[in-house]
C-alpha cells in the first residue's frame, strides 16, 4: 500500500531521552520497505553539541537527502526550545508554526519528530502540544517500559484525548514489561504499535531487521 501525498505522523514522547529520534529511523525504513518514500521533519531543534537529529538520521537510516527536511529553527542549547530561544537571542514563529498550511509538502509520508514530551514550552506562551492541537494530525506516544510510565504515559496520553488531538497508537522502548504495557492499554484503551528493544549497535540494518521483527507497518500508514 503506498499512502496518500498527505499522509503525516507526529512522534512524540512521555519525556525527553526516551528513543524518538531511534524509534523514528527505524520507523522510516519500515515505510522504506514498502514503498511509502518516507521524509522526516524536526521543526525545532534544541542542542548542536552532539550533533542534530536530522543528521543522526540520515546517518543511522542512509536514505536520500532531499527525504530530510530543514528545521524551522536550530538553537545551540540542549535546553527547552523557550529557553534556549532566548539565550540564542530570538524566538519559535508560533503564528507560522501553527499554520498547518506551513508544513512541508513531500511525496510520501511525512515523520515528524517534536522536540521532548508534549507540554514542552516553545515559547512563554505556547506549548508544543498546541502545536499538535492546531495540526490534527495523528500522534505515535513514545514511552518507556519501566518504572514510572504508567503514570507518564496515562497522562500524556489524557492531555492528548482532552485536546481532541488523534492518538495513532503506542511505542514502547526499552526492556520487556508486558505488565505495564498491558496495564497502560486496559487503562488507555490505546492501540500498542509495538515494542522497541535498546539495541547494542545501532544501523541500518539493525533498526530495518528489529521493526520488521516488531511491528507491523501496515499500522502506521492506513
């Protein structure tokens, strides 16, 4: 199945660290391997020092170039985007962030990854949540598999449902914990995607064989 030109996915987290941008790549040759020509977008970008996301990815995937995006903004700092905006002297265009008309248009499906969890300030005013709000477009909630995400995950996933803003499904990362998983999908009433394991090495064709080993791609595009 190859999908629409408008097909879209946010991916998003209960906490900063928790394996977006891993989960992303391996979510990219997923769609790579059936044809779904997928692009990736981080609209903000916190932190230079070890590196930007977008590049990991292009380095972990080995896709194309013209399938990676440009940021709407870089900041030096590793910090939240409001804060690392101002120490860089500037600040997030909301108005034109919030625009849906202002995302990228590409001929596939379009991953873009938020910038740690969803009440992230992007600026004093705004959170990154309100981003996802005026987008409408689905959401994949990333979160890890111990202690404490239950909690986490439940009320990312509240904030999402009090929004009205479409929850496309779960992804779990790190080590195996049916129990909370479980738990989280009887309280939620969530779909799970999927469990990513921490893996050792990181590649392409790690990441390729561990989502086709885990998860379905037929799920993240109809």
């Amino acid at each position: 199945m190859i999908p629409n030109v408008m097909d879209k996915l946010v991916i998003t987290g209960t906490d900063t660290e928790i394996g977006k941008t891993t989960f992303s790549a391996a979510l990219m040759l997923g769609l790579e391997a059936v044809n779904a020509q997928p692009h990736y977008w981080k609209p903000v970008q916190s932190g230079i020092t070890d590196d930007i996301d977008t590049r990991t990815m292009q380095r972990l995937t080995e896709l194309p170039d013209e399938r990676f995006l440009p940021e709407h903004r870089i900041f030096s700092k590793a910090l939240s985007p409001h804060r690392a905006a101002e120490i860089d002297k500037t600040k997030i265009d909301m108005d034109e962030l919030l625009n849906p008309a202002n995302i990228p248009a590409c001929n596939g499906t379009l991953i873009i990854e938020g910038a740690g969890g969803l009440m992230v300030p992007m600026t004093r005013e705004d959170l990154q949540i309100d981003l996802y709000k005026a987008w409408q477009i689905p959401v994949i909630l990333c979160a890890h598999t111990g202690l404490g995400t239950i909690n986490h995950t439940l009320l990312s996933i509240e904030a999402l449902q009090k929004r009205n803003i479409p929850l496309k499904g779960l992804v779990f990362i790190g080590e195996e914990n049916l129990d909370n998983v479980e738990t989280i999908a009887t309280f939620s009433n969530a779909k799970v995607l999927g469990i990513l394991p921490r893996l050792e090495q990181l590649n392409r064709d790690v990441l390729a064989q561990t989502f086709a080993a885990q998860f379905n791609p037929q799920d993240f595009i109809s």
